[in-house]
C-alpha cells in the first residue's frame, strides 16, 4: 500500500506516466479530480480554483490572499484523495503538501527543452519559435507561483525521490520503474506514516475552515488534536476583550466541521 506522487509541471507525458503507473498497480489516479472535490465541498466555482493555480501571484496582487485560501481548499481536497493509499496523484503541487511525510514516493517526470518544444508543436500546431515562448512561459508561471506561496522552487531535485527524463527512457520504462519502486519496503505505509498523514489532513481541514475569517493562522495537529495559532492584528485591548469568544468560535469549528478531538488555540501578541 503506498502513495505516488508525480510532478510534471506542464510536460503532458507526465500524465501519461501517471496512468501507465496506475494500471500497472491497480491503483487510482487522480489528477483534475481534486479540483472537482474541493469545487463541490467550499461550494467554489472551478475557474476559481483553476485561476489560483494557474495565475503566478505577485507582490502587488490584490487576490493573493484569494488564492492562499482557495489553495488551502485544493490541499485539503489532495490529502483527503490520497489519506486511503493506493493512489497515483498528477498535478497541482501534491510534492508540496506531502512533504515530511514518509512512504509517499515522489517523483519527477521532465524531458529537455528541445523534446518539449516538439512536443507543443505537435499538439498546438505552432511553430518552433511560438512553441518554445509557452513552454519558458509556463515554467516560469509555475516556478513564480510555487516559490511565492511555499518558496520552493518545483526544479528543486531535493523535493523527489526519483527523477525521470523523458527521452531515451520511454514512457512506458518510466512508468515501470515506478511501480517498482512503489513496492520497495520505504514506500509502504507504516502506522506512524499514516499518523503523520491523518495529522496533516486534520490540520489541514481545520485551515480550510478558518482561513476566509483569519487568513493568518497556522495549523498543525498530532494525535487528533489541532493546535491553531492566529495572528488578528487587534490590539492588545481588544484582543483580551474578544479572546474568549474567538476561542469559542474556533473550537466550534475545528471540531464540529473539522473532526478535531481537541482544540489548542493561541494567539500572536501584537506590538
């Protein structure tokens, strides 16, 4: 029983590695499905979604909180995906969200530059030059929005288990060096591994929850119980005054909707 996440960026035949990976376990692979579970559970519109991680956010953007929190609800949506085992992930940012935690392979699948450019003038009918701007483009896209959200860059090799050219090494090859590698005994799950992710998709339904009324939180969880930190920006004054009936709220929350056990809430002190 083991997790798989494949990073591909925007090299298509990533996708088709996923597949060929899946079939060859028996597992279930998800990709675009995340987007639709997370459209259906916080009752927003997909293109919402889908323009929160594609649009590389910027300093000056005014919808980067928008993001940060429609973020919070594809993560939530991933974790929930994967919590079962036995799954192949293609996509948004899945080597992100479960980092830290062991017997989830994470893999990279990548082709040169030129390889790339080929393949978008197939697919696209575009010449070389017109091909070669999109693929820079979208790199480029993906690199800024993943180091503005999480400042990790998605190239970064120390974020994978396994990197894979696409190139000599064909699709198939690739895929079942894959599901070789899934049945290694350091990518089966353990009891303290999936304690560790029970914990992260705890923490991280709690976040989901909080986010669009204190968009500067932190959660964590351990054991079934979340631990939630807020940063309000009110004054000392008003803080004491409203304390306890944002902890009431909170652990509301956190454990009416988000499954907690228990609640453990502080709060930042502001200057």
């Amino acid at each position: 029983m083991s997790i798989i996440i494949i990073s591909r960026g925007c090299y298509h035949r990533g996708s088709e590695v996923a597949k060929k990976v899946a079939a060859e376990l028996g597992y279930k692979c998800i990709s675009r499905e995340v987007l639709l579970e997370a459209s259906k559970t916080f009752d927003i519109p997909e293109l919402r979604l889908m323009q929160a991680i594609q649009d590389a956010p910027s300093l000056l953007d005014r919808f980067v909180r928008d993001k940060k929190k429609y973020v919070a609800f594809i993560r939530t949506a991933l974790l929930r995906e994967v919590q079962w085992d036995n799954v192949v992930y293609h996509g948004f940012a899945g080597h992100f969200f479960l980092q830290g935690i062991p017997a989830v392979l994470k893999v990279r699948v990548f082709a040169d530059m030129e390889e790339r450019v080929k393949d978008e003038m197939e697919r696209e009918g575009v010449n070389a030059e017109k091909a070669r701007q999109t693929v820079i483009k979208d790199d480029d896209e993906r690199r800024n929005w993943a180091v503005s959200l999480y400042g990790m860059d998605p190239a970064d090799p120390t974020l994978y288990d396994m990197l894979l050219r696409i190139g000599t090494l064909t699709v198939a090859a690739a895929a079942r060096i894959v599901a070789e590698a899934a049945a290694l005994p350091s990518f089966q799950m353990t009891p303290e591994a999936k304690r560790l992710l029970n914990d992260r998709v705890l923490a991280s339904q709690v976040e989901a929850l909080l986010v669009e009324e204190f968009p500067r939180l932190e959660v964590t969880a351990r054991d079934g119980e979340a631990f939630v930190r807020i940063h309000t920006g009110l004054s000392i004054h008003t803080l004491m005054a409203e304390k306890h009936e944002i902890t009431e709220k909170v652990e509301s929350i956190a454990i009416g909707l988000g499954g907690a056990e228990k609640v453990h809430v502080t709060f930042d002190h502001p200057i």
